[in-house]
C-alpha cells in the first residue's frame, strides 16, 4: 500500500514534539564526570562532505584531540572527545537544544533551523564558522533518472519529487521552480524524504527526480543511477554549511570552541594543500568513492574550503528565512544575533581579515589518473580531453566545470557541445540546449565524440 508523504505542517509538528520532549539538561554537553574528566560532544555527518574540516576529516586527523590535550595539560584537566555521526543536521539541533551536543555542522537551511529552535527552546545556538560553500549554489542538484525523458525543469509539473524539507537542497527546489513558473505546493507532488530513500525511491520509479546536497547526486551519477536535471549554481545564490555551538557552552568553554575552530583551521589547510590525501582519508572513513568525494572537495571541486564567515553568506542566510518561513519551519530568525565571528576570529589568529576577503579559485578541468596521488589541472577542457584520450584504460576520473555556472562534474557524465572548434561542457541538457540556441552551428555531442573529436583537432593543427 503506498504511504502518503508527511506534509510539512505535520512533519514541523513532529519535530517540534521530538524537541519539546528532549530533557533541557546539561548532562553530556562538556561537562566533567566524577574523576574530573571533561568530555566535549562532537554532532557531524559523515557523509555531508563538505563539512568535513569539522567532522569526518577533523577526526581523522586527531587534531582537535591534540588541542584539547595541550589545554589539559596547561590545565591539570583531561579532555575527551565524543564523536556523533547523523545522516542529516535536524537530529544534531534535537541533541544540542537537549544539552547534548556542544557544538554540531549542517547545511545553511538547517543551520536557520537550529537558530530558530535554540530561540524557542530558550537553549540559544550561534554560527561560529564556516566548512565548505559555492558562491553560486552549486552544492545542491536536482536529479532524474538516467533513462527519464525528463530534459528540463519544466518537466517536473506533475511529477513526484523527492527531497528533505528543511534542507538546502528542499530551499533550491523551491527556488527553482518559482523561477520557472512552477508552484512548489500545487504543481508536484513532494516527496519528504531522507537522501537514501529518496535515492532508491528514484531507482525504483516512485519518485521521478530527487533534489538533493552533498554528495547524493554526485554519487548517484557516479554509479550511473541519475544524471543532473538542475544545477544549483543556476540560482546564482550562495550555499554554505557552517558549524554551530551552543551559547551556554561557548561562554563556559570559549577556550574549548577556540581549540575547536584552530584544529578546523589546521583541517582546512590539510585539505587545501593536499586534496587527494583528504579525499582518499575522508572515502575511506565513510565508504563513498573518492572520486564522488574529489567532485565537491577537490582542489577545484564544487566546494570551497574556508572557516572564515563571509558577509555573502550571512546575507544569503537572510534570503533563506522567508523560504523556511513560507514552508512554516520557522518563524522570524535574527541571522545577525545567530552569527558570532569571535571565536573564529581569535583561533584564526592575523589572517583572518585577508581571509575573509579572499575568492574561489577559478575553475579548472583536472585529470586523475589510475596510480597517481595527485590530478593533473588544465586550463581549458579540451587540453584535459586530449591527455584523457592520451591515457585511454588509465582514467580514474576526469572533471569538467561547466561552462555557464562554473559546477565541477564528471567530464563522462556531462553534456557537451561543440562549438567550432570549442569543446564545451554543461552539467545539464537544458543548459547545453540554452547556450545551442544562442550558438547556430553548435551541436552536442556525446563524451566519446568529445574525446575523437578533440583528438581529430589536435592531428589537423
């Protein structure tokens, strides 16, 4: 018999009787047990890679672990850290308005979330950094089936779409279809899903697309169970996940927080400077291919690392508020009273204020072959096509940022256009057909074309 899909008054009004009956006290939350031990309570998701310089790499590297036993030293106290690993940002906001948790990282929707219920709760929470972000969105993407006739969004009136309400993902799919003159309540019917449901959901034909984040539909096209519908970056808008800590913590541990962001500092420089090393540590730690996880955490991957808390995010944090509002999963939040640049400010240390104003990098196509530990980077994709075609049965994975947003994705599962003598990648066949349009003479053309074609180019010249 099929289930109906929880709407999302019905889903706010279970998560707010899960949070109401959560006990308001502090046992857990960093507090010293009887031999004067003082244990600190870490919520993260795994498998959300880009928060990774705060969870899955983080603890992989020990070195929070190694602040903490400094302090304790300094301090005659020992320290202990306890990892939590959830799939999604709603249970960590549970735990810490319980007391439980003393400092968490989730997207930015579910981060507005946890400003909301700490105000409610009377258990406030404050953003004290940032992990990873796309200045253009391009963290979330909507996913169709590989053999769905499905090419546009538009598409999707009528169909049944699978996502997480309350998650950035769930924020980009409203967007989006406003954008394209599609009601997000009227026109489809949404499927309140968790990522790996809506992701066999898909597989098994009752959903007929899936908009998700990190890393679900980079590893669904991966293992050839979706392609790319909608990339987020199309919205223009900045994505971002964040860490998170409660109030009461941080003014009675504001040692402890600032041990914690100087190790995500530390974190952030590991993977900044040896990319592959992070990507292979963070697949090994979670199971997802590292190839998926190069995709988003790559040296020109769809995700910029970075701690410092940029004023484009905060003020796409506040363009984020009416879109939870109108789905009823928060009232007004005070963005400005949630951030709190202190913490990240003292561990940081002098560079803080360049940091702040430093850009991504811009794109770049990159080439990983099977036996190296590092990816070769290219200016233009046809110079990356050409070493592919070179090393043909030693590829590992090849990346292509699309031509119109800037989106990394897989050079195989993109959609390309010749163009004259230009070989152009899109991550999606509306924009392929958008930029064919504009372009008379403009074709697409398959990946295999992509490769001879390139290497026909380059015997004629």
């Amino acid at each position: 018999m099929k289930r109906t899909a929880p709407t999302k008054r019905t889903a706010l009004a279970a998560a707010s009787a899960v949070l109401l009956a959560l006990p308001l006290t502090s046992c857990g939350g960093a507090s010293a047990d009887d031999s004067g031990t003082v244990t600190v309570t870490i919520g993260y998701q795994s498998k959300t890679i880009n928060t990774v310089t705060a969870g899955t790499l983080l603890r992989s590297l020990g070195y929070f672990e190694r602040e903490l036993a400094a302090r304790g030293k300094r301090e005659g106290v020992t320290y202990k850290v306890k990892w939590q690993d959830y799939a999604t940002g709603a249970p960590i906001t549970a735990q810490m308005t319980a007391g439980k948790i003393d400092i968490g990282s989730m997207g930015d929707f579910p981060l507005l979330i946890n400003a909301a219920r700490g105000t409610q709760l009377n258990r406030p929470t404050k953003l004290v950094s940032v992990t990873g972000y796309n200045l253009r969105g391009g963290l979330n993407t909507i996913v169709t089936g590989t053999d769905s006739k499905l090419s546009a969004l538009r598409d999707l009136r009528g169909k049944k779409v699978s996502t997480s309400v309350g998650s950035a993902a769930d924020g980009t799919l409203v967007r989006a279809l406003r954008q394209a003159g599609i009601d997000p309540e009227k026109d489809i019917r949404k499927l309140n899903q968790q990522p790996a449901v809506g992701a066999s959901a898909l597989q098994a034909g009752s959903a007929d697309a899936l908009s998700q984040f990190v890393a679900w539909p980079g590893l669904l096209a991966f293992q050839d169970r979706a392609r790319a519908l909608y990339d987020g970056a199309e919205l223009d808008l900045p994505t971002f996940h964040g860490v998170t800590a409660r109030d009461d913590f941080a003014k009675k541990r504001p040692g402890v927080l600032e041990d914690f962001l100087r190790a995500q500092a530390k974190a952030t420089d590991h993977l900044n400077k040896q990319p592959v090393a992070a990507a292979e540590t963070v697949a090994k730690a979670t199971g997802l291919p590292s190839e998926v996880v190069y995709l988003y955490n790559g040296a020109h991957g769809i995700a910029t690392f970075d701690p410092t808390i940029k004023p484009a995010l905060v003020a796409a944090l506040k363009k984020d508020v009416p879109v939870l509002k109108s789905a009823k999963l928060v009232g007004d939040v005070d963005v400005d009273a949630f951030v709190d640049e202190r913490y990240v400010k003292k561990a940081y240390g002098d560079g803080y204020a360049s940091a702040l104003t430093a850009t991504p990098k811009p794109p770049r196509s990159e080439l990983w072959l099977k036996g190296e530990n590092k990816t070769r980077s290219f200016a233009e994709p046809a110079d990356m096509l050409r070493q592919a075609a070179a090393h043909q049965g030693k590829v590992r994975a090849a990346y292509v940022p699309d031509t119109t947003t800037g989106t990394s994705w897989f050079a195989d599962k993109a959609v390309w256009v010749a163009d004259g003598e230009k070989l152009l990648p899109f991550v999606t066949p509306s924009t392929a057909t958008a930029y064919t349009k504009a372009h008379p003479g403009a074709r697409t053309i398959s990946y295999k074309q992509a490769l001879t074609h390139n290497a026909a180019q380059g015997q004629a010249s």
